[in-house]
C-alpha cells in the first residue's frame, strides 16, 4: 500500500526522535535526502529554512547543517541571498550520471564473477524475491530501496573496498530519476529480468553475460526517463 504523504511525514518525524544517536542536522538530512531521492521534493524546488522549522521545531542551526550536507552530497544547490533548492539536471547530465552507474556496475559484475560464492548469491537471490513482491504491490519506494541494497550486495561481491565505499558518493543525484523511472514502469518483467539475468550470469561465472547485464540495468531505467545512453 502506498504511503499518503501524511504517512511519510509522520514517518520522517520519527526518524528525529530524540533517542536517535546520529545528531540533528544527519537526522534531518537523512529525513531530507530520502525526500529528495523518492519524489517528495521535485528537482528545482526551493527547500526553505523557515518551512523546515516550522515542520520539525529545531533552530536554523542544525536546520542548515542538514542542508550543507546534501549540498555537499550535490542533492541541492545554495544560492546567495535565495536559499537551497533541488538539483535539477539537463538531460545531458542525466546520461553522464548512469553512464558512470553503467561503468560502476559493469566493473562490479565482472569481478563478483571471480568471488561470488553460493551465500552471496542466496542474498541476492532473497532481496531479489522481495523486489518482486514489491512490484506486485505497486510499492514505488520499496522497489528503489531494494534496487539501491541490490547495487550495493553487487558491489561487495566485487571484494573491491573501494568501489563499494565510493557507490553512494558517485550515484546520489541518479536515485531522484530512478524514482521517476520506476513510476512510469508498467511491465514488471523490465526490473526484474536484467537482475535475474545478471544473477544466472554470477552463478555460472559468465562474465560476458555479467557485464551485458549490468549494462542492461542502467539502460533500462533511461528508457524509462524517455532518454537514449549514447553508447
């Protein structure tokens, strides 16, 4: 069932429950990163201070501290005198930034079929199983979440520390698009079949199969933004 947006208000409260470990302002661009990444701000939209206070009840302090954040994580962009808003990309951008998810992926798939071993891919086959009762629930946010935890399970069968520790840094403005393009999905078997290839290709250390698959992924979600790869 999807959330309404009071729901997912509610729910971003309580991530900022004052028992939290992490301090206010990770808290609240924790809360304010998964608004961008699922839709809830759209690219270009101004974020302002004064909203944000008035929502949460904390001072500008760690109200901008949550903001610097993702403008650091280049989610938004600060402009003197106007505030933050959401990134918003050019078409030209959006292709740069899944050539890079392509090029990532493809790497990864590669070395996992060196290293994959029979628990690794019953992890991956599991969160695969979960994507497709997602699927069948129309469940937008879940399908991106376990998308993004299936990159990741991807790049730590790699075994390359690096790859898996630099995913996130290098594909965060992608996630708002992939939002987008799961939203305008209307044929299940477009998810779920590059991973279920990719996962048949791990298994039998086809690293051909494996890239082509990998390929597949970043394609697939372009198509569905209605834009062509260039490659």
């Amino acid at each position: 069932m999807k959330k309404s947006p009071e729901a997912r208000l509610a729910a971003s409260a309580a991530v900022l429950s004052p028992t939290a470990t992490r301090s206010i302002g990770a808290s609240l661009a924790a809360v304010l990163r998964e608004r961008i990444e699922t839709g809830f701000y759209e690219p270009g939209v101004w974020i302002r201070e004064s909203a944000l206070a008035e929502e949460f009840g904390y001072s500008n302090g760690p109200i901008r501290d949550a903001l610097q954040v993702l403008v650091g994580e280049g989610l938004l962009i600060k402009e003197a005198w106007r505030g933050v808003r959401v990134v918003e990309l050019s078409d030209k951008e959006i292709i740069e930034i899944f050539q890079l998810r392509m090029t990532l992926l493809d790497l990864a798939a590669e070395l996992a079929c060196h290293h994959i071993g029979k628990d690794e891919l019953r992890v991956g086959r599991a969160l695969l199983k979960k994507v497709e009762a997602a699927l069948v629930k129309g469940d937008i946010p879940a399908q991106q979440s376990l998308g993004n935890q299936l990159c990741h399970w991807l790049c730590d069968c790699s075994q390359n520390g690096r790859l898996g520790s630099s995913w996130d840094r290098l594909t965060s403005q992608s996630r708002m698009y992939i939002h987008v393009s799961l939203k305008a999905n209307d044929d299940p078997a477009k998810i779920l079949d590059p991973w279920q290839a990719l996962l048949d290709a791990l298994e039998d250390r086809d690293v051909v199969r494996a890239r082509a698959a990998a390929r597949h992924l970043s394609r697939r979600t372009l198509e569905g933004l209605g834009l062509n790869f260039g490659l």
